[in-house]
C-alpha cells in the first residue's frame, strides 16, 4: 500500500476514541474493508502481520481498508472487554467509513480473536462479504456465519487446532481453505494467504 494512502483517524466510539489507520485507493473505490485484529491481552494490534497482510489484499482489491486499534490498544480510549464492547467499536467505525465514503459493499475481516468480534458484527451489519483468518471458533461455538463467507486456516495451527476449526464449519457446511504447514500466524505463508483472499473475492463479485 502507498505510504501516500495512509491516514490516522480517531474515532468517537462507546468507550472513547478508537485509533484507526485507514488506507484509501482513491478513484473508484470497489467497497469498504473493516479488518480487526487479534486478542489484545496476548498483544494483538492493527499492525499485526496476518492483518496487514490481509489489509494489502484488500486494498489491492480496490477497498478503502480500515485497521482500528480494540479499546486499551494503543491510543483507543477503554478497557479490554472479551469482544463484548470491542463489537460496539467495530460498529462505530463502519458507520464513520459509511459517512466518510458512502454506502459502499462492505466486507468484513478478522484474525483470531477478530475473528471472532467480526462474527458479532456481521448479525448486525449483514456484509457482503467476510473472511476469517484462524478464527477463534471456542468463542465463536456454533454460531453461523454469513454464506460465502471464507474461512483460512492454518494445517499446524498450534492455537487453535485445524480439527476444531472443520468441526465447527461441518454443521454450516461451510468450506475451510486450509493451509499445508502453516501456524497460527501464517509465518513463511503471508504472501499465500494474501494470493488466496485476492483470487477469492474477484469470483465472489463475478456471482453477483
């Protein structure tokens, strides 16, 4: 991503400001990308690799991308909330970026724990699209999840097990991208995992 499209917004949210990096294309904007990032207790952020990563794939995708900080995380204000206010936040930003840049499609992306936040999200924004990365399916339990949504899971995750992860889709009869030899945190697979997001959503578009 140009260094050019990055810009630092805090924006008013239930618990106080909520630090946001947002990268905008310009021109046509193919839709908006809200992304959020892992358990923050364990010392996730917006500048989490897996994040960024999917950030650059959106953003190549035509979205305006936007990265917040959870509350306690950085410069947002609050305190962390085991993903109850962390959805509110998340809400808060997607009705800044819908003000800011029009009614645009709207896709949904998290990571781990942000996995799990975004699938509170999505019972109340109903995204176009969503894309989970190693979601944190213990929190996460049975609950559905959009259709079309794209589950990526890493082989060898360590944290949260590959077996947990099909167990969970099976009853949705949701697909899962698994990942030969990846780990949680996709370490040597960054550019993998961007390629299988980028060649995802282009079919995605061509279904509607």
């Amino acid at each position: 991503m140009p260094a050019a499209s990055l810009a630092r917004v805090m924006i008013e949210g239930p618990a106080g400001n909520i630090e946001t990096d947002i990268n905008d294309p310009g021109g046509a904007r193919r839709g908006i990308a809200l992304i959020a990032h892992p358990n923050p207790v364990q010392g996730g952020t917006k500048d989490n690799k897996v994040v960024t990563t999917l950030a650059k794939a959106f953003f190549a995708l035509g979205h305006v991308v936007a990265r917040p900080n959870f509350r306690g995380v950085g410069a947002s204000g609050g305190a962390h909330d085991e993903g109850r206010g962390e959805a509110d936040d998340l809400l808060a930003v997607a009705a800044y970026l819908k003000r800011r840049y029009g009614d645009l499609p709207l896709a949904l992306a998290g990571f781990s724990f942000g996995g799990f936040v975004q699938t509170q999200v999505a019972k109340r924004l109903k995204p176009q699209r969503m894309v989970l990365v190693g979601p944190a399916v213990s929190r996460i339990r049975s609950e559905a999840v959009p259709p079309g949504t794209l589950v990526i899971h890493g082989e060898q995750d360590d944290v949260v097990p590959l077996a947990a992860v099909l167990d969970w889709a099976r009853p949705q009869n949701l697909p899962v991208v698994v990942v030969p030899g990846g780990e949680h945190f996709f370490h040597g697979r960054l550019n993998l995992l961007a390629d299988i997001v980028v060649r995802y959503f282009p079919r995605a578009a061509a279904e509607n």
